[in-house]
C-alpha cells in the first residue's frame, strides 16, 4: 500500500485515509496518496496569528537570520534524502539540484543577507531621515514593521523544495508565519522537506505548516495583515487574484506565472562567432533542463533570417545527442515530465503550435526512451519548431507547452525581434546573445520593459554566467503582465514585500527612540568616558563626544599632500585656485577625515577593534587655511550578529554618526564610521 502524505496542521500532522493517487512520473507506479481528511482552515490560520507571530516576533531579524542558517545547515547535512525522493519526479541530479541545493542555498542566501543589512530588532529603519521644519524639532522618516499576520505560499509542481523555500526564507525574516501549499503531483517531495524543518525544532512554533490537497476556505479567512504568493500558471493566477476576500480586504496577491520568455540572437552574430554556439547550448539546456518544465525556459528562439537555418542545423545536431529516460541509468541527461496529465497537457499544445509551423526536430528524429518500464513513464521527446512568419501566427507567443518545446522564429533587424519579444506579453526573462555593446546599449532598455530580467550572453560572461533560466536570491524574479505583475527574491527587497511600511513624524529624538537609530538633532548623552572605551553591551544610541578644535595650517596641506601624493591645483596652486568657485586654496577632503580621527579617536586598545568601512561620505563646506574645525562622535545603531572571535569573545558591529564642523558651526564633512566592538569577556 502507498503511504499516505499528511498535512501539517497546529503543530499536529493530519491524515491517515488515502485520496488523490500519485505515480511515479518515470513508469507510472502508485508511489503515494495525498489525504482524504478535511482540514480546518480555522484552526490553521488562527495557529498561525495566535502561536505563530508571537514566537516569531520574540526574535529579532539578527536572531531570525540565524534560525535560517542553522536550518538550511541541517537541511543541507540530509540533502540526498531528499535527491531519492526527487527521483520520483523524473528528475536527473542535475535538475534535482537546482530544487534542492538552490532551496537550501537561498535559505542560506538570506541568512547571509539578513545579518549583513537587517538590525538586531523587529523595527527596520528606511532613512535617513529629513528636516520637515526650519528650526530642526519636526522631522520624518519611514520604518518598516512585520505585519502581524501570516503568509500563504502557493507553489507550482516543478520545483517542490525551491519554490516553498525560496517564499519562505524572506517571509520568516519578516516575522510571518508561513502556511505553504504545493502542487499536488509533486506534493510528496514538498512533504518531504517540511517534516525535516519540523523534526529539526529550529523553526519557532507556528512558524510553518503544510497543507496537501485543495486550500479550501483558506483564502477566504484572510485579512489585510496577510499575503499570498503564487507560482503557477497564468490562468490560476487570474482565478485566485479576483477572490473576492482578498479584493474586499485588500490582501496583497503576488503572482509569478508562467511565461513565453525568450532568447534573441542578435544581427552581430554570425555562425563563425563564440557567441553563436553560446546561443545554441543556451536554449538546447533550457528546452531540456529539468524537461523543458521551468517557469524561465526559452520557448520563443528568435533569429535573423538569413541565420535560422544554422541555428536549426546546429540545434538539431545538439538535441540529437540528448539521451531520455530513467536518470538512474547512467549517460541519461533529461528525465520525465511531472506526470501523465502534464505529458497530455504538452501534447495538446504541440499540436496546436504546430498548425502553420514546421516541426524541426522531435519524435520522428529517433525519439527512444532508456530504462525499465519507462515505457508507462511521462517522458516528451524535445521538440523544435519554426514558425516563419511570426507577425501573422498568434499562437507562438500566445501557447505556452510546458516541457521541452520550442519555437523558432526569424527577423529582419533588431527594432522587428524586440517586437516579437514584446509579443509574450510580458516574461519572467530574455537573453540577448550579442558581440556588441552599442546593440545591448540599444535594445536591452527596450527588452527591459516586457521582461523582469534581462541576460545578456556573449563570450565574456559566458565564463561565469548562471544562465537564462537561473533565478538568483539577489536579483529580483517576476515579471509584467503575463507573467504576473510580481516580484519575489531581489535581495532583502524580498523581506520588504511582507513588512508594512509607515511614515513617522516626530521630534528628532523621538524618531530616534522609535527606530532605534540616532537621528541629527536627537539628544545625545555625553560622560566623562570616551564611548571608544566602552564595550558592546554598555553602549547605548545617542551615547557622543565633542571633541576638542584643531586648526588647519598650511603645513598640513602640504604634508598631508607629501605623505599621499595628491598635488591637486586646489591645494597648492594660488593663483589657480583664485579662479574656482572657492576663489582660495582649501585643504584635501581626505585630510579632513583624517584629522576628525585624530580628533575624535581614543589610540590606547580598547572595546573597538577595528573601523572597517565609511558610509555616506559627503564634503559640504570646504575647509581653507586658517580654518577651525571639530568632530561629533554619536553612537548611531548598534547590529548584534551573536558572534565570537576564536577566543570565543562576542562582539557586535557599531555605526558611529560623525559631523565635522568649522568655527562658524558649518558643516564640512559628514559620514557614518562602521566599527566592530567587542564584548565584556
């Protein structure tokens, strides 16, 4: 009997009565069944507001970042678990890699990121903030909060681990419990993942469930504090969007959807080039790639004319060569479609792009599975097609086949393939396979306005790049229309999506107090210890030091202009200098920065370890000979990332807000120093 998968409900696993039957996709044997209980959504969305946010809210983003860390770690450490279980899907290692190693790399991508750029604190502070008055007491700024509610993440069938994960990792940083729904023919492998986060105890109670089967009533027991995303189709996407819970409460919807994306090959190109045979490779591995079955695939392959025969020649030289079926046996590179209702579904569609079109490459050019009992399995012969006329035949860039389909199409000149390329009505990606930098400076703009991401491929970045269908955790995946109208990933832009973000009006010490970050104009705290000489955990925001004067002298230009070797006119040519808006000779910006170090350093060791960077640097008044000047050193935000040097002694990262001024309180340099303190032994 196949097992049955179980949903994870208010911390309790649920289901034991077998329903929906799944099969292998590689030979059609039952392999699990999803359950036949009922779930209570009530009970499941209440967990997540009543146990969920509040366990989540009692860490902080540093701490949260951590709980990411440590779970991809334990996730990576058990990783070829779930390899065996992603076999089941028709999936080679290599496609499996991509669902399980990039899932577990972006958990890790965004523990990284939320312990470089986020603070030790549930209050994300987007400044600087700005004078709203003329005397300094009225100021504004904006933060950015978690929500108090919960996330619902809807994911299609083609990569069960990576597109939970890939919604989760941002929304856990951003403090929402998560509720994720997988597609039901690869649910058991999302299954898979979720009991592994579950029995590792590193998520907070609440912090995530599963749900196998339908959603139910869910989407109706939303609010305004809550989010859903969904990866999938473009009509479903349209379906769950016009929820009329979600229109009434203005829950926020975000739609990744399948799309026609494309690869041009420029006019620049010729067979002769590298980038010609770049282009070829480039859509072979996206049409066989996980079967054709990624969101980012190339299905629209647009050429020049007087080339789409030796691009055809090439490709099918190249497809020619990819051996299908069971990826257990050894030299098999593409696997199996999800399953017989998608090898059906693709089918259907091939015979429709196929009317008016010529079929280049497929069954008929030695399609022939490896394997035993393949024979019952999903697998779909990769299929080229070319349409010649691509401006009379709607159905290319209106048909999408999910699988390992493609269709060719020719151009006459650059501005007629961006046409085409706008056809899809919008794509998650393009790539742009050209030599030349003014045709890229030309067209990648254009492209960029129906495109969420826009590659361009040619023999420089040919050495490192990830390629077209590749959605990295830094930069940002969705597209316009078609394709969506979303975003996801982007960085810490991610995390953002699932905060509420409001303006602050207050006084500059209040608006200190709320982001936890000094403010110019906020009281300060002065004392007879120098803040350099206190350690991490008695430093507080606000905590300064007015230094002392110093007066700037010729001799200081000169030597400071010795010791670096910056002769600049304005430094030491009179007459030249007499011409210039300063009408005199000033002193170098960066002597200035090193003498309010000077100024406001303590040299003996101490708490401060070490001053690894300058943010914001600006030189607002320049300072001349015979000039005064002075420093306020303020702590500005303390970041407590929880790490130990190799003698096991904690420190944390301190900004320090510095504002140079002269003897007529002018402001001539500001800046934020970063430094690493220690903690008390």
């Amino acid at each position: 009997m196949a097992p049955t998968l179980q949903s994870l409900i208010a911390g309790q696993w649920h289901g034991k009565e077998a329903a929906t039957p799944l099969h292998s996709a590689l030979n059609n044997s039952l392999i699990y069944h999803t359950h036949a209980e009922a779930i209570d959504f009530a009970e499941a969305v209440t967990y997540a507001r009543k146990t969920g946010v509040p366990a989540l809210m009692k860490l902080d983003f540093q701490q949260r970042a951590q709980r990411l860390k440590a779970l991809a770690t334990y996730l990576m450490e058990r990783k070829e678990e779930l390899y065996k279980i992603s076999h089941l899907t028709g999936a080679t290692r290599a496609d499996s890699w991509v669902d399980v190693e990039g899932g577990i790399g972006t958990l890790f991508a965004y523990a990284s990121m939320g312990s470089r750029e986020l603070p030790s604190s549930n209050v994300l502070h987007e400044g600087p903030a700005m004078a709203l008055g003329k005397r300094g007491g009225f100021a504004g700024t904006h933060i950015l909060v978690p929500r108090g509610g919960l996330a619902v993440h809807i994911n299609a069938f083609n990569f069960p681990i990576w597109g939970l994960l890939e919604k989760f990792a941002p929304s856990f940083l951003a403090a929402m419990p998560c509720i994720g729904k997988p597609a039901t023919a690869t649910s058991y492998l999302t299954e898979a993942v979720v009991r592994m986060a579950h029995e590792s105890g590193l998520l907070p109670e609440g912090a995530l469930q599963l749900v196998i089967g339908s959603t139910g009533d869910l989407l109706d027991r939303l609010s305004g504090a809550d989010v859903v995303t969904f990866t999938g189709s473009a009509d479903t996407a349209a379906k769950l969007r016009t929820n009329r819970n979600l229109i009434a409460n203005s829950v926020p919807f975000t739609a990744e959807a399948d799309s026609l994306n494309c690869a041009i090959l420029a006019p620049d190109v010729t067979p002769d080039d590298p980038e010609f045979d770049l282009f070829v490779k480039e859509v072979a591995r996206e049409m066989t790639g996980k079967a054709g079955q990624k969101c980012t695939a190339i299905r629209r392959i647009i050429v020049p004319r007087d080339r789409v025969d030796a691009v055809a020649e090439r490709l099918r030289e190249r497809l020619a060569k990819v051996t299908v079926g069971d990826p257990s046996v050894e030299g098999v590179r593409m696997g199996a479609l999800a399953s017989r209702d998608q090898q059906r579904d693709v089918a259907e569609r091939v015979a429709l792009l196929s009317r008016g079109n010529e079929v280049v490459f497929g069954a008929n050019d030695g399609f022939k599975l490896i394997g035993e009992g393949v024979a019952e399995g999903a697998f779909f012969p990769p299929t080229l097609l070319l349409c010649r006329d691509a401006r009379a035949n709607d159905a290319v860039h209106d048909v999408e086949a999910f699988g390992p389909v493609s269709t060719m199409m020719t151009y006459e000149g650059i501005d007629e393939a961006l046409d085409l390329a706008a056809r899809g009505k919008g794509s998650l990606v393009s790539t742009l396979v050209t030599k030349d930098p003014k045709i890229a400076a030309y067209a990648v703009p254009m492209a960029a306005a129906s495109h969420g991401r826009v590659h361009i491929l040619d023999r420089e970045s040919s050495v490192d790049s990830t390629g077209h269908g590749s959605p990295l955790p830094q930069l940002k995946h969705g597209g316009p229309g078609r394709a969506g109208g979303g975003e996801e990933l982007g960085g810490i832009r991610a995390v953002r999506h699932f905060l509420q973000r409001a303006a602050v009006q207050g006084s500059p010490t209040m608006l200190a107090a709320v982001t936890g970050e000094y403010v110019r104009g906020a009281a300060v705290r002065e004392s007879e210890l120098h803040p350099f000489r206190k350690h991490f955990e008695d430093l507080q925001m606000g905590d300064s030091l007015l230094t002392h004067r110093r007066t700037v002298s010729e001799a200081d230009i000169v030597n400071f202009g010795g010791v670096s070797g910056d002769y600049f006119y304005m430094h030491f040519d009179e007459i030249a200098a007499r011409d210039t808006q300063f009408g005199k000779r000033i002193a170098h910006g960066y002597f200035v920065l090193s003498a309010a170090a000077g100024l406001f350093v303590s040299p003996a060791p101490g708490p401060v370890l070490a001053n690894y960077g300058l943010d914001n640097l600006r030189f607002i008044t320049p300072v001349a000979i015979g000039d005064t000047i002075r420093a306020r050193l303020t702590c500005k935000r303390k970041v407590d990332r929880n790490r130990t040097d190799d003698k096991g002694v904690g420190q944390g990262v301190v900004a320090w807000d510095v504002q140079v001024t002269n003897q007529n309180d002018e402001l001539v340099a500001s800046y934020d120093i970063l430094t690493l303190v220690s903690k008390k032994a």
